[in-house]
C-alpha cells in the first residue's frame, strides 16, 4: 500500500507537467498562428487545461492531508506540487494579457520565445518522469541544467525584445503593452525553473 501510495504523488506531479506541456503548445499555437479573433477560444482551451491542473493540484492536497507516511517531506510535495501549477498559470495570464489588451499584432520575436518555451517544458516533464527515481537517477540533474540553461535563454531573449523595444518603438502605449507581454511571457520560463530548482533542493535533502 505504502508503494502504491508513493507513486500516486510521483504520477500526479507527472501529470501536472503534461498539462503545462499542454499549455505551452497551446500558447506557441495562439502566438504562432496569431488571430485576435481567436483569442477568446485559446482562453477558453488553456484555461481548460490550467483548471485540469488545479484539480490534479487539489487530489494530491487531500490525499497529503490524509497521509501518515510519505515518500518525501510533506513540505517538499507542496513546494514542487505549487511550482508545477505555477507553470501553468503563468502561461494562461500570457494569453490573458493579449486577450485584455486587445493586441490585435504579434510581434516576429516572440516565435523564438515561444519555441524556447515549449522545450522548456518539455524538458521539466522530462526531469519529472524521472524524479521517482531521484535517489539513484543518473539523468535527472543533466535534465536540471537543460532546463537552467533554457531559462538563461529566455532571458537572453527578454533582455534583446526589450532593448529593441525601449530603442526602436515610438508609440508609449505599444512600449507599456509589450513590455507587460515580455515580463509575462519570461515569467514562463522562470516557473520552469522553480520546478528544476525544487527538484535540486529534495535531491540535496534525501541523498
């Protein structure tokens, strides 16, 4: 029962990572294939997907508060269970920022970020799948560099699109729109590597 029990949060955190893959595809769809007119039902998708993380987030809060035993520090499974779901949530204000503020253009730039993005997070689910196995893993912190990595990346990229922006635009309104749209979209990668971080601190605590 005892192993039974260790492997629900081992798979619920793996099926909180397949939602934020879920909803990185869709953001990179919304920004690739950009339709303002279309933005109400990309809301409606990646809220779907960000409500189906809440309730995985919520089943594994209950079963937690229930527990006698865990296979790790109750603190430790709140900690990355919060990080997961703040991945999602990050990339659902992205399309909510373009959808309040009626943005009616993608700026080109934001493909590459997108695309650093979705690797991203599919590298956390990556590092996820194996984290059950973290005592004896000889991959996972390789997986936690990738993703360190890809976040410099995205910062690279924010720290670019905003000099561009504060040098080659000449509308205020545009300046203060997209570098909302910047900070929320580099806010993605970040949640990311909250997740890849929580995993090194419960690798540091039990090996």
């Amino acid at each position: 029962m005892a192993r039974k029990q260790d492997s629900f949060y081992f798979d619920t955190f793996t099926a909180c990572a397949e939602h934020a893959v879920e909803a990185s595809r869709l953001l990179r769809r919304c920004i690739a294939d950009y339709d303002p007119d279309n933005l109400e039902l990309i809301l409606r998708e990646i809220h779907e997907t960000e409500h189906a993380a809440d309730m995985k987030k919520h089943e594994l809060m209950n079963v937690l508060a229930k527990a006698f035993i865990t296979p790790i520090e109750r603190e430790d499974i709140m900690l990355l269970s919060q990080c997961l779901d703040e991945v999602v949530d990050k990339m659902e204000d992205v399309v909510l920022r373009l959808y309040c503020d009626n943005i009616r253009f993608i700026k080109p730039e934001m493909i590459a970020v997108v695309d650093v993005l979705e690797r991203c997070c599919s590298e956390m689910h990556a590092m996820i799948k194996e984290f059950s196995n973290f005592r004896h893993s000889r991959t996972l912190r390789d997986k936690i560099i990738a993703i360190n990595t890809l976040e410099e990346e995205a910062d690279a990229l924010f720290i670019h699109n905003m000099r561009v922006l504060h040098t080659e635009e000449t509308d205020p309104i545009a300046i203060i729109v997209w570098r909302d749209v910047y900070r929320y979209i580099e806010q993605c990668a970040d949640a990311c590597e909250h997740v890849a971080d929580a995993c090194e601190k419960i690798m540091m605590s039990n090996t």
